[in-house]
C-alpha cells in the first residue's frame, strides 16, 4: 500500500532533517547512512542543504568515504550546482587534498565568489601562501570581490612572503572598495607595515578611528622588533593610560621584551607586578618573557624565582633559564641546571646544545663538546645551522682548525653568521692570511658581507701589518658604504695605526662625524703604539675642549704610551687627573702599567712599595710582577727581582716570557747557576719558549722569520744581502765618525 503524498513528503522531510541534525551534531556516520536509506529508495536528493550536510559528514570520516559521496553527486549530475561543488571543494581543501579541490574548480561551469574564496583559502590554511597569493591575483582579473576572511588572509600572506608591492595595491583596493574601515582589515594592514616601515605603520595607526589591543600590540612589538625599545614603551603607557585599553598576553610578552632591551630593572619589576595583578603570570609566554627580562638586566636570582614558581615546566622554559644563566656567565649554575633538567626527564633540543656549547666554549673543554656533537648526530640535528655555527664556533675557541672547518664544510645552509664565525675564528688562532682567503672565498660565493664580516676583515689586515692588504680592506669598506658606520670607521683608524701610517689613521679619523669615546680612544692608543706620546696626550686635551670625556680604555693608552717614551712625570701628572679631573676608577691594569712607568724610570722599590700597597689589586696581577721583574733585569737588581720572579712564575706557572725574564735577570748580574735553575725549572714544567718572529712582506705576501730559521727556499740570498747591508752600514759609520773628526 503507497503512503498518501504528504505523507510521503512528510517522511521525507524527516529524513533531511534527521540529516542535517546529525552532521550538526558530529553524528557522520549516520548522516550517512540516513542518505544512503533515501537514495536507495530511488529518491534523488537536491537540497543543497541536505546534500552540504552529506559531503560534510563523509568528508569527515575519511577521504575515500568523501570521493565516494562525490562520485555518487557527479553520477547524478549534481555537481552541475555551484554551491554543491563550492561545498564539495571545500570537503578536499580542509583534508589537505588540494589537487582533488583543484579538480573540482577548474571543471566548475559557474564560478562564484564562494569558490574563489574556497580555493584561495584552501591553499592559505595549508601553508602555501605564493600559491594562494597567484588564485588571488587571477581572481581579481576576474572581478572577484573577496570577503573580509580573504582580505585579512592575503595581507597576512602578503607580510610572511615580503609581497609588499601586492600588500599596497591590496592597501588601494581596499581604500576603493569602501572596506578600509573594518578593524580586523585595519590590525592586518598595520602589521605588514610594522614588518616594513614603522613610519608608515605609525601614519596608518595615527589615522585609525578605533584602536584595539591588537593594534597597539601590533605597534609595541614592532617598535621592538626595531630595537626603539623605549618607544614601544611610551606606547604601551599610552595604551594603558590613554585610550584606556586591557593589554593582553601578548602585548605584555612585547613590552616585558622592550624592558629587557633598555635594561630597566625598576620598569620591569613594575610590569612583573602589573602582569601579576592582571594574571598574566601563568602564560607560558609572559613567564619565559620575565625570566629573559631579569636575564637581561643581570638578576638571574629572580629569574630563577620565577622559574621555580612555573608549575609545568617544557623544554622552552628549560632553555629560557639556561639562556639567562649562560648570558650571565653563571656557568656552574647553568650546568646544574641542564643536570636538573635531566633528572625531570625533559628530552634536550637544539637550543639546550647550543646553550651547553656556550658553556664549553667558556671552559674550553674539548672533550664536553665532541660529545655534545656526538648528541647532535644522534638526534639528527646536524641540519640546524644555528647548532652547526655554535659548534664551529666551540671548537675554534679550543684551536681545533681541523674540525670547525670540517662543520664549515658540511653546512648546507652557509649564513653570513656561519662565515663570520670562521673569519673571526682564524684571526683568533693567529691566521689572518687564512681569514683574508676565507673573506675572498665568501665573495666569491656570492654572500654579501655585513658590518661584523668587514670588522674581522680590518681586524686581518691590521694583524698582518700590510699596508697594501689595509689599503685594499679600507677601499672594500668603502664600496660596501660601510665606513659610515662608526664601529667600522674606527676600526679603519686602529687598522693603520698598526701598520705604523698614523698620517692615513688622522685623516680618516678627522673625517669621522659624530665620533665617540671608542673613536679617540682607538687614535689615542694608535700614537702611542706608534711612540707618540705626546701627541696622544694632545689628542686627550683635544677630547676635553669637544666635550668628551676619555673612559678606562683612553687612561690605559695614554698610560701605556707614557710609560714606553719614558714620559714619566707627564704619566704620574695625567694618572692623578685621570682619577681627580676625569673620575675614572684606576684598575688593576692602570696600577700594572704605573708599576711599570716607576720600574722604567728606576725606582723599584717605589714600584715594589706600590704593589703591596694596593692589596687585592696587584698582588695577584701578574702584569705588574712581570714589569717589575723585567725593571729588575735592566737595572740588575737581584734583590727586588727575586722576590718579583718568585711571585710572577706562581701566578702565570705555564707562561714561557716569565721564565726567560727570570732567567736574564740572573745572567745580567752573572749569576749563571740560577739561571740555569730556572730553565731547567720551566723545561720540568714542561713550558715551550715561544720565539718572537720578524715578518716581511714580499710580492703581497708576508713571510715570518725566526732567529736561525733557514727554512726559506731564499735563504742563502737573505743571508748574502743581510751582509752586504751591514758591510755598507759599517763603511757608513766609519765614514760619518771621520767627518765628525775632521768637524772637531
């Protein structure tokens, strides 16, 4: 018996709606099986809730019950409506099937601006914002009017892929279309500015009728990012105290951030009590915020404070507090640390190796760092380049040439950090022809040298003492317009001031606009290594008329300079001014060097009599024995000598200069038994002598040489014009000593 016709319909709007209630409630399967229950009774389904209902619902269960439901629409033609197929590419695309959604929109008869917005949203929630960005411009082409989701996804796309001509042509479109006054279009538009230009974000902020916390969050943060830390400061005072908005967590983690940058400890306890007040504390983000606050201002006992009140501790937090302890230089705290971090079962990651490889840099241990880099290879880490520079960096700073550069090698992914780290390395182990090469090699991969790269690249120069190979380091400062910068520009003036051309370091020098204490301090110290004393005590009267006023660094030169041209009054006069007139606090190196100026003038027991009385200070500083020993040993005096020997091989055992000052000390008065003791001393303690070398350059490139060294394939010719030139050096002597006769 049929059922009469409304009740029939009635049955059927039973089923759509048992349908429909079970995709809304997450009942897929049966959705699904209501569907296949009406299909089979010949019924054939075109309500396109109903069928949205079903796609929705097999999607859900897996991607072959979604093709099936899919193929089922296409048999019946069906997906000849644009909202099913809109529906059914929406299925694929949150799968991450998007070849299967590609499919479906270009078979599309009909393309709506539901289906533009599925397909480019497909490709944006899946990562691939190019993609997304290309459907975007193409839909455009095709008067596409996107909704605000889209607008807000493309401008943030626009943003992580650095499209910021696509981001203004958007900017336009949006000022056009009417769209600009939407807040969350706005907050969007203003974050791709503050990763370009903070003026443009700060002209768009200015002109926002409405402001929420995102978008001053959006200005602290991006203030920060540009290291104008107390600017997104003063903005987050004007956010709270002005427009009377809530700051979020993530406002706090930026503006905690900009606190960390000024160094503020006053500030930043304030805000810790303010993110406690408004109960920010439990964040893990706030939380790692406040420990990398305090590590910065140098309290690591608060940041350890706050750590320990974290009641869920990951590997972040972990790191964070291994990062404060290591920037403090707390190294054995910092290896308990890791030890606790163990014990809690916490699996270390690439920022805990580099951490711990920071501290075995710091105690120079060979032994901890190979087996960091064994734990490395173990956990196939050896793909992070910011793990792979650290180790290069350790095992350069423990002189292992050998290995750095064989990491340097393996690395896929050189960075500028990966070169600069090499650079410095080599000038560090004493190869700054081997740094030169490096540099050269670099340039020729193409990688473009930054700031820090240039500074090693002079440092090389000035170590190899070549005036050519300075002159061609200052003409590449000068191509890559980095001698502008002050850190370089000074760096220019110390780099010829050790090649002795202290007339190029002044002209460079005086040419520097708005110079700083670095800058004369590095012109101070070059006239004095150069035996300008007085000059470089001009310079420091020259510092005072510019209202500048010389620190630490700027004593120690001028002391030093005084000191070797036996400038003695003049070194006694500006030590007095420089703790009177200039109040710089004498440290131990200055006390060294005073030690040093009365030993060369004579007076050692006036030097002696200093050192014990400054205790502290230079009883333990072996500078100030060792220039007492060595004034002991030109004025042969055995008496102060022997008790300076004595002091200065206990503090420096393993350092072969002392030995050989002990040892003269005794020849010069003709005591040849303890002489003898002496070297027979540091050959026990197993100290190899390390011989002085001359070096000279030929054909642009430096030869080193050693006394009784014939290891040069030239060296019979050097040897034959080293006596040609003191043959001629003694017929011009005889000859001047007979004209001064005959003057007579």
């Amino acid at each position: 018996m049929r059922l009469p016709v409304n009740a029939a319909i009635s049955q059927l709007n039973s089923h759509f709606l048992r349908i429909k209630r079970s995709a809304a409630e997450g009942r897929w399967q049966e959705a699904i099986f209501a569907y296949v229950e009406i299909t089979r009774t010949g019924i054939r389904v075109t309500d396109p809730a109903v069928l949205h209902s079903v796609v929705k619902s097999s999607s859900k269960l897996s991607v072959a019950h979604g093709r099936c439901i899919h193929a089922s629409l296409v048999k019946q033609g069906l997906d000849a409506l644009s909202s099913t197929s809109n529906c059914v590419m929406d299925s694929y695309a949150k799968c991450g099937d998007m070849n299967s959604a590609m499919n479906v929109f270009l078979h599309m008869r009909v393309k709506d601006c539901v289906s533009w917005n599925v397909i480019i949203l497909g490709f944006f929630y899946h990562g691939c914002l190019e993609d997304g960005l290309w459907w975007f411009v193409k839909a455009r082409v095709n008067d596409f009017d996107p909704n605000v989701s889209t607008l807000v996804l493309v401008i943030r796309a626009c943003k992580d892929v650095r499209a910021y001509r696509l981001g203004a042509e958007v900017h336009g479109y949006l000022v056009r279309s009417g769209i600009m006054d939407v807040l969350p279009v706005q907050n969007s538009l203003l974050s791709m500015y503050a990763d370009l230009d903070m003026d443009c974000a700060r002209n768009l902020f200015d002109r926002m009728p409405v402001r929420d916390v995102i978008s001053w969050s959006v200005m602290v943060a991006g203030y920060v990012h540009v290291d104008e830390s107390e600017i997104g400061m003063e903005m987050f005072v004007e956010m709270v105290c002005g427009d009377n908005v809530d700051p979020d967590a993530m406002t706090m983690v930026s503006v905690l951030k900009a606190c960390g940058g000024l160094g503020n400890l006053g500030v930043g306890r304030m805000l810790h009590g303010y993110a406690v007040k408004r109960r920010f504390e439990e964040d893990p983000f706030v939380e790692n915020s406040l420990i990398d606050l305090y590590s910065k201002c140098e309290d690591q006992a608060s940041g350890w404070r706050v750590f320990k009140d974290v009641r869920l501790k990951n590997i972040v937090m972990w790191n964070c507090m291994l990062s404060c302890l290591v920037h403090n230089e707390k190294f054995s705290e910092a290896l308990s640390t890791f030890r606790s971090m163990q014990d809690e079962g916490i699996e270390y990651d690439e920022v805990t190796l580099v951490n711990m490889l920071n501290i075995c840099k710091f105690y120079c241990d060979l032994s901890w760092i190979k087996s960091i880099h064994s734990r490395a290879l173990r956990k196939r880490h050896e793909a992070n380049t910011i793990l792979l520079n650290s180790l290069t960096d350790a095992y350069m700073n423990c002189g292992r040439l050998g290995l750095a550069q064989a990491i340097f090698d393996c690395t896929g992914q050189r960075n500028v950090v990966s070169w600069g780290i090499m650079i410095s390395g080599l000038i560090l182990n004493g190869e700054p022809e081997e740094a030169l090469k490096l540099y050269g090699r670099m340039v020729w991969e193409l990688q473009e040298p930054n700031a820090v790269i240039i500074l090693c690249l002079l440092e090389a120069c000035s170590l190899c003492a070549d005036l050519t190979k300075s002159k061609a380091g200052h003409a590449i400062a000068l191509r890559r317009f980095m001698n502008k910068e002050i850190a370089v520009s000074t760096a220019i003036v110390d780099m010829y001031c050790k090649c002795s051309d202290t007339k190029s370091a002044i002209k460079i020098f005086n040419k520097i606009s708005g110079r700083n204490v670095i800058t004369w301090s590095a012109m101070v110290a070059g006239y004095g290594i150069n035996g300008l004393a007085r000059e470089g005590l001009a310079l420091v009267a020259a510092m005072k008329r510019e209202n500048m006023k010389p620190n630490d660094v700027t004593a120690l030169s001028v002391l030093s300079a005084c000191s070797h041209q036996g400038l003695i009054d003049e070194g006694l006069s500006f030590f007095k001014s420089m703790v009177e007139e200039y109040g710089i606090q004498p440290g131990k190196e200055h006390y060294a060097i005073l030690v040093d100026m009365l030993g060369r003038s004579g007076n050692l027991e006036m030097a002696l009599d200093l050192i014990k009385s400054v205790p502290g200070t230079l009883e333990d500083s072996p500078s100030a024995w060792g220039s007492l020993l060595r004034a002991c040993r030109n004025f042969r005096n055995t008496e102060v000598g022997e008790d300076a020997a004595s002091r200065v091989l206990e503090l420096q055992p393993t350092h072969s200069a002392n030995y050989m000052l002990a040892s003269g000390m005794y020849a010069a008065n003709g005591m040849w038994d303890l002489a003898t003791r002496v070297r027979r001393l540091a050959k026990e303690e197993g100290v190899k002598v390390v011989a002085g070398y001359s070096m000279v350059s030929v054909n642009n490139e430096s030869w080193r040489f050693v006394a009784g060294d014939e290891s040069h394939p030239m060296a019979d010719e050097i040897k034959s014009a080293i006596k040609q030139l003191h043959s001629s050096m003694e017929k011009k002597i005889t000859d001047d000593d007979a004209v001064n006769i005959l003057d007579c």
